[in-house]
C-alpha cells in the first residue's frame, strides 16, 4: 500500500500554482445551506496547502486547520 501521507510531497510546488480556488459564491452556499456564521469554527482536516482554509480566514471564522503531510502543511502556513 502507498504511503498515502507522503503521496504530494513532490507535487506541493504544482499544487499551489495550479490547483484553482474555490469560488467566493461558496460562502453564500453554506450561509444558506449551513448557517455559516462568522462565529462558526472550521475544522479544515486534509488541509492541504490550505485553499478552503483560507477562504473561511478571510470570512473571519476560525479554522482549525490539520495536515498530515509535513510539506503540503508548510505550503499552508
């Protein structure tokens, strides 16, 4: 079996140059469907590089963000 936490350690560098952003419509969507609120606290588990992290961060909600894969979480940081 492939080690599944290292399986986009050679791929960060394409990831976060290619890899494209949710749409800022998104928020509207869980507003409505979810009651997103800015108090509402996100837990972002396979963050990644932190693409839907960061779209919570500039809605002002907290978001606890959790990556196992040492270099995708750098790329987030």
């Amino acid at each position: 079996m492939a080690n599944t936490v290292e399986r986009f350690s050679n791929r960060v560098e394409n990831y976060v140059k290619y890899r494209p952003t949710y749409p800022p419509e998104i928020l509207s969507l869980f507003r409505t469907e979810m009651n997103l609120q800015t108090a509402s606290t996100i837990a972002d588990i396979g963050a990644g590089t932190g693409i839907s992290a960061k779209i919570f961060l500039e809605n002002g909600n907290p978001v606890f963000a959790v990556e196992p894969n040492e270099a995708m979480r750098n790329a987030a940081t």
